[in-house]
C-alpha cells in the first residue's frame, strides 16, 4: 500500500533493467534526489512494458516489478531527469488503466 502524501518521482528516461536496487538508488542520487526520503522512484523498460519503482519504507529499500503482457506503459515526454507527481495523480493514473477513463500509466 502506497501511504498517501509520498511524493513520485518518474524517470525520464529508460533505464537498463539489469539494474537492481543499489544501483537504482545510485541513479536517484546522480539525478539531485535522497532516495532515502520516503519517496517513490520509478523507472521503465525501454520497450515500456516493463517498471521498477525503489522506495525505502523506513525500515529497508522496497523493490516493485511489474511487466505488461499485451500493453506498454504510457510514459511523459519531458525534457528532465525526472517528473514528480503525487500520491493523487498516481492513484488516478493507475486507477484509470482499470476503468480505461482519461490518461492512464499503461496502454
């Protein structure tokens, strides 16, 4: 369960999925961030079916998987190293690829 009020913070770019955790946290620190805030950073595949999100819960580093059989995850175009949403927009992205309403994190 993902508290609500954690900030999210999207990769921009794809990421070689050979990376395990220590290795993710090390580009969250190349790109400005603490990994060690609570925050979730997640990352994607460069076919875009594919996801990992780092997140240290307080007690250990959390590392989530999730590949898509038959769809690719919708991903922003921007410029940055990151985009941040909220606990919101993440529900809401995420809940709209169950309902198939609006912008949804996977197609």
């Amino acid at each position: 369960m993902i508290p609500a009020g954690v900030k999210v913070f999207l990769a921009s770019h794809p990421i070689d999925f050979r990376k395990g955790p220590d290795s993710l946290l090390s580009l969250v620190r190349d790109a400005g961030s603490d990994p060690f805030n609570g925050s979730l950073y997640v990352f994607r595949a460069k076919r875009a079916d594919r996801v990992k999100i780092v997140w240290w819960d307080g007690s250990g580093v959390c590392l989530y998987s999730k590949r898509l059989e038959k769809a690719q995850f919708c991903w922003p175009r921007i410029g940055h190293n990151r985009v941040q949403l909220n606990h919101a927009q993440l529900m809401r992205r995420s809940l709209t690829a169950w309902t198939g309403n609006g912008f949804a994190l996977w197609r």
